[in-house]
C-alpha cells in the first residue's frame, strides 16, 4: 500500500487517484472514496482545497 500512498501523494489530480485505486480494488465503493476524502478534509485540508475535494 506503501506505493499507493506515494501515487496519492504526488497526484495532480486527487479524485482520479481515488477513482484508479478503486478500479485497482484498492479501495472499495463510493462510501469507502467519500471517507478517504473526509479525511483529507480533516487532516490535509490545504490538499482538500488545491485539489477541489
């Protein structure tokens, strides 16, 4: 998972990384991708901002 987070990271865009790590299997469902981005919100929120979220 190492790796996925570094994908995440260094993404110009955050939702399309969500959206291939669940195509991947990585993450599953719509609820699983609206919580990863809350916690961007909660805990990054100038990566929440600079990417939209």
């Amino acid at each position: 998972m190492k790796n996925k987070a570094i994908y995440l990271y260094n993404s110009q865009n955050l939702i399309s990384a969500l959206d291939e790590l669940r195509e991947m299997g990585l993450i599953t469902g719509q609820l699983t991708k609206n919580a990863l981005i809350e916690y961007i919100w909660k805990n990054y929120p100038q990566v929440a901002k600079k990417h939209n979220l």
